[in-house]
C-alpha cells in the first residue's frame, strides 16, 4: 500500500475477521474494491476443537477455516488484512472514519460490521480445559454428539426450558442445574419440564471432573456429583454493538443489529453480517451473510468514484443493478 494509511481513501472497512467478515472480504475482492479488514483475533470459536454440518467440511476446525480464508484472501490484491482492534467509527464528511488502536484512522466509503457476540460463560473450575471439546453454547451446533447420552444444561432463565428440552433431540437425559441461582422460570415452565422428565437442581456447581473430550460429571458445593459427558450452557451473550450505536445503527428488541435483505443497516453505507444481527448464529449462516453484506456494499459503489485501487467506476443509472443483483 502506497500513501499515508491514516488518509488513504479505502472503498470499504470490514470490522471483525471471522467468518462473516471474512467472507464479506472475499466478495468485495472478486469485485476488485479496496478492502480493509480490521481483525482483533477474538474469535468467539477460538477453543472449538471442530465446528459441523458445514457442508463440504463437515467436520473442521473452526480457526482452520479462519486461517484457509485468510491464505485465500491474497489472491485478491485489493484485500488487505491488519491486525487491531476498531475503537470508534463515525460519520466524516461523504466518507466513515474508522479508528483503530494502533492510532491510525482509515476512512472509507462503506463499512461492514462483523463483530460478533460476547458469551458469558459459567462459573466453574476447569471450565476453560472442557469448553469447545464436552462444554458447549449451542446444541444445533454440537447437540448431535449428546446422542443416547446423559447430559447437563446449565443455566437458570426461562428461556432454557426450550434450550434443555431441545437435547432431548439427541440425549438419553437432561438435567438442568442453576448453579445456585433460583430457576426463574414459573409454574408452566416447569411442569413443561417435568412432562420432559428433566430434573431441576438448585444447588451451586464449583467444578468440571475429568479431562478435556473426557467429562465426567459436575462437582456441586456439597459434595454431590452431577453426571455428565456433555454440559450445554444458556447463561448470556451480549451482541458487541458499539460501532453500530455510535454510528446510529438501528438495534432491535432482542440487542441484535438490525439490517434489511441486503444487509444494510438503517445508516446508509453502513452494512452488519454475521452474529451481530438477528438470525440463527451458525458457521454457515454467518458466511452466508458476509456475502450478503460484501456484495451488496459492493454493488452500492457502482458508478461512484472509490479508492484509486478500486476499478474504474463504470456508467450508472437509476435502476440499473435492479435485475443484476444476486
């Protein structure tokens, strides 16, 4: 790259480096524009030993596809990769200004908000050796490998009822544990449960027993064991929706970055993929709305002068891409 990076001009700014924005990227580059993408290395599947049903790698691990991507990504050479995290982005002029923490600021025509969610995970010792390999967020993902199995749901909100008893899909039994907390659920809630034959414990967990792929149970506070191979947690996730507020982006009900068939927030120019916005949180769906998102923020610059590294911008006029868009 040519210039001063703090000034240069770029079509589009992809915030986050997983799947949804790195298959955003991808598309972008197949339509020749200038592309940043500012990746933090968080990646919400970092201790996932494989990720499943994506088909025509099913399964794979899931920083193997991160890390094929990537490779893949140099054959565009308008695609650029750098390593930071964005702390602010804002509206500037005809232009977004985007802050990375390395004190540069990179100023684009679009910008793709590919930032994923937080997980709060639970409050247990060992947690981190088991977590990706028996402890898991999500049973479409992983709720195959519970099959004729006894396992642990843990979590406390009435939203687990349908959590735990969606195992059932797949598990021998179910129990849900609270870890002290009190089960928040009220009286239909748990009669929906105990027609499922799933036991509710209150009492508080302190730690996982066995090793990593091999659980054995659940140590609670008084000394009982739960036993278990697998525990699913339903504790929270938090969308990470900064950017998207400080740039005015509409957020729905449930916290999530809402967006239009095209991916497009309610700020134009500005365009969310991935787990940030509503819809099911897979490896495929989130790819699927990178490209989403890459290719129509990609056809919004048809005919608009972008990056001198972008291609010449070809003749435009109203309603012309109306019967080209994918």
């Amino acid at each position: 790259m040519t210039g001063d990076s703090k000034q240069l001009v770029h079509d589009v700014v992809v915030v986050g480096g997983g799947v949804a924005g790195l298959a955003a990227a991808t598309w972008l580059g197949r339509y020749r524009r200038d592309t940043v993408v500012v990746d933090s290395g968080d990646y919400r599947a970092a201790s996932v030993d494989l990720s499943h049903g994506y088909i025509g790698g099913d399964p794979q691990h899931p920083m193997q596809l991160l890390a094929t991507a990537r490779e893949q990504l140099a054959a565009y050479k308008t695609v650029e990769i750098r390593p930071g995290r964005v702390t602010a982005a804002r509206k500037d002029g005809a232009c977004f200004a985007v802050d990375v923490d390395d004190g540069s600021t990179l100023r684009c025509a679009r910008v793709i908000l590919a930032t994923g969610v937080a997980d709060a995970c639970p409050d247990l010792e060992n947690f981190d050796e088991h977590y990706g390999a028996s402890a898991f967020h999500c049973p479409a993902c992983d709720g195959f490998d519970a099959a004729d199995r006894d396992v642990v749901a843990y979590g406390w909100d009435e939203h687990l009822v349908g959590f735990a008893a969606s195992l059932l899909d797949w598990a021998r039994s179910v129990t849900v544990l609270t870890s002290g907390h009190r089960f928040a659920g009220d009286d239909a809630c748990i009669a929906v449960l105990g027609r499922h034959g799933i036991d509710i414990v209150e009492t508080r967990a302190t730690r996982l027993v066995g090793r990593r792929g091999q659980l054995e149970g659940i140590e609670l506070a008084d000394g009982r064991t739960v036993a278990t191979s697998l525990l699913f947690f339903s504790v929270a996730h938090e969308p990470r929706t900064d950017l998207a507020r400080g740039l005015g982006c509409r957020i729905d009900d449930d916290g999530y970055v809402d967006v239009d068939g095209n991916g497009e927030t309610n700020v134009a120019g500005v365009y969310a993929a991935g787990d940030v916005v509503p819809g099911m949180q897979l490896v495929q769906v989130a790819a699927a709305k990178g490209t989403i998102a890459g290719i129509n923020a990609a056809l919004s610059l048809h005919g608009e002068s972008g990056s001198p590294r972008a291609p010449e911008p070809a003749p435009d006029a109203p309603g012309e891409l109306d019967d080209v868009r994918p």
